[in-house]
C-alpha cells in the first residue's frame, strides 16, 4: 500500500521477453497487484510472466481456501514488502493492441476495487522509482488522474528521438482543444496513475484498442470534470523497438482526435457548460463554411454567374468562424483549472 492507498499496476506487455523481468523485479515495494498482460506475443514473453506468477497463484490457491464463504478466488491486496510483488498473470488469446490491454488491466483493478491504478509499459522505458510522484496527487485529493510529461522541460525532453519529440509537441497543440486540457502536455504518455473514483467515470470498454487510447481517455476525463496531474520525469531509451506503424498511427490518432473533440461537445452541450459547445460548434461551422465560400470565390470564373459566391459575404463567414473558435478557446482557457503542474 501507498500511504493507505491500495495500488494495482497494469503492465501490458507484447514481445518483451527480454525487459518485463526486470520491470516486475524493479516496481516499488508498496504495490500490492500487477497486472502483467501478454497480449498474444510471438515470443517467450508469457513464460516469464508465468515464472514471476508462480509464487502468486499458490498465495491467491492459500487464501481461497481459508475463507469459507468464498465464491470465487479471494485475493487480498496488502503491499507485497517482499522479492517481488503479487503477479496476476493474464494472456490474450488474440492481440488486441495496446488500448485493449489496457481496457483488460483496468477492468481487473476495478474488479479488485483497488484505490489507484498505475500503466507502465514493459519495456523499461519508465521509471518505476518515479511511481510515488504519479501517486502522491491522487491521494492528496488534488487530482483524480495524473501522468508523466516528458515536454516539461529541455532536460526532460532531451533524451527524447527528434522525431518523436516533434509528433509529442504536434500531438499536444492537437490535444488541447480535443480533450479541454489547456495545460496538459505530452498527452501520448503512458506512464499514468488514476483514481478509483476516476475510473469508475469512464467507460473503460469504450477506450479505442490501439495507440490512440489516451486521446479518447482525455476527453472522458475531462468530460466527467476529473482534475489532471501533470508530472514532469524523463523517459529512458534502450535497444527495445517500437511497435507503432507510423502512417496507421497518424490517421487512427487524427480520426480518434477529432471524434473525441466531437464527443466532447455533445457532453459539454447536454452537461456542463452548453454556452461552451454553442460557441465551438458555431466557430467549427463557420470557418468550414466560410473556407469552402471562399474556394468557391476562387473558382467562380469556372462556374456560372449564379453560382458565384460573394466575397464578401465569404469572408464575413470564415471571420466570424474565427472569432467564434478564438472566444471558444478564450472561455475554455480561462476556466481550466484542471490540470495541476507538479
């Protein structure tokens, strides 16, 4: 436990053989669960999750035959203060992508109602001696999700590939409007901690199965009024390969932006502040509309004369788009006070 708080770990984990040991060796004596989840890996990585397991399904055998009323495996959190911690072994049968896995990781911690979930990958890219920073906002009460941002500062961002450095700052200006977290950064980190009460506000089973899950999870987040903490920490580079196929990426995390920003709207309008929605929907449609007048002004000598369009009315339309999006931003800028900088 940590500082009273339950805390269950989900590690997913897809061809990582060579790094998931260590991760589970390396994770802080405080955590009472991991959930290690190979997702249908073509390597051993599901043997050595077994070899960390061995210990745990013997515990979890001993347990549910002390109590007598149980009707199904008991398991008993209490931080595991020993070599390793309690590993709940779980292999997906088909791979379901890194949203799906961590949709499994979470269903079992709510399953086990464990006070704070923290992801990590299995790679060791994530310092696991950092865990308490992600913590400490929960269960102070300041937040009731929190991750790491590597876009803090030049050192922590340093380490960071340039190209990868260039798509987290691109994604990040993307991400702002989307989810309504003005000042969040490096939203595509994973490394992240949440709150039982913040998960219980989402619907977990409706997070996207791929890379673009923490675009989606943002947004209903933000949607359910949960405080974010951003937490700076450096992220660690090694041999290990990624598994992003770059050009799917882009055009499922764009596709995932722009339908959580649309969804967003829909909840702003029928919950919390629909002033907010009108002004991004009137802004939205003005400038498509005022863009597409203008186009067709550009065009206009290829159209007939009755399907010439007005300048001026076209740029009336595209302006006060505009001005409706910048007082949208404006409001939505000035009221957030969401996110917490650690």
């Amino acid at each position: 436990m940590y500082r009273g708080q339950t805390v269950g770990v989900v590690l997913p984990a897809y061809n990582e053989a060579e790094h998931i040991g260590s991760v589970i060796e390396s994770l802080p004596a405080f955590v009472d669960r991991v959930y290690a989840i190979d997702d249908c890996s073509t390597d051993e990585t599901w043997d050595v999750i077994r070899e960390y397991a061995t210990v745990s399904e013997q515990s979890n055998q001993r347990i549910a035959a002390a109590s007598e009323a149980a009707t199904e495996e008991v398991m008993v959190p209490d931080g595991h203060g020993s070599e390793f911690p309690e590993v709940v072994p779980v292999q997906h049968t088909v791979n379901q992508g890194a949203g799906g896995t961590l949709k499994t990781g979470y269903l079992l911690a709510a399953r086990d109602e464990m006070d704070a979930t923290v992801t990590i990958d299995a790679d060791g890219q994530m310092d696991p001696d950092q865990m308490d920073r992600l913590l400490d906002p929960l269960v102070e009460g300041r937040a009731g999700f929190s991750k790491g941002n590597r876009l803090a500062d030049s050192d922590a961002a340093g380490g960071m590939p340039p190209f990868r450095l260039l798509g987290n700052w691109l994604l990040t200006l993307m991400m702002k409007p989307a989810s309504g977290y003005w000042r969040l950064r490096d939203p595509q980190n994973g490394y992240t901690a949440i709150s039982k009460a913040a998960l219980e506000s989402v619907d977990i089973e409706a997070i996207p199965d791929d890379h673009d899950y923490p675009n989606d999870l943002l947004a209903r987040l933000n949607a359910a009024g949960v405080r974010v903490a951003d937490v700076p920490m450096e992220a660690i580079y090694g041999d290990e390969e990624s598994t992003i196929e770059f050009s799917g990426f882009v055009k499922r995390t764009s596709t995932t932006i722009l339908q959580a920003f649309l969804w967003r709207l829909r909840k702003e309008s029928s919950q919390r502040r629909p002033h907010l929605a009108a002004l991004y929907s009137v802004g939205t449609l003005g400038v498509i509309a005022g863009l597409l007048a203008v186009v067709s002004g550009v065009l206009s000598e290829l159209l007939p004369d009755a399907l010439a369009v007005s300048w001026p009315k076209s740029l009336v339309t595209l302006l006060g788009g505009v001005l409706a999006l910048t007082l949208a931003f404006g409001t939505e800028r000035q009221s957030d006070a969401e996110v917490v900088r650690e």
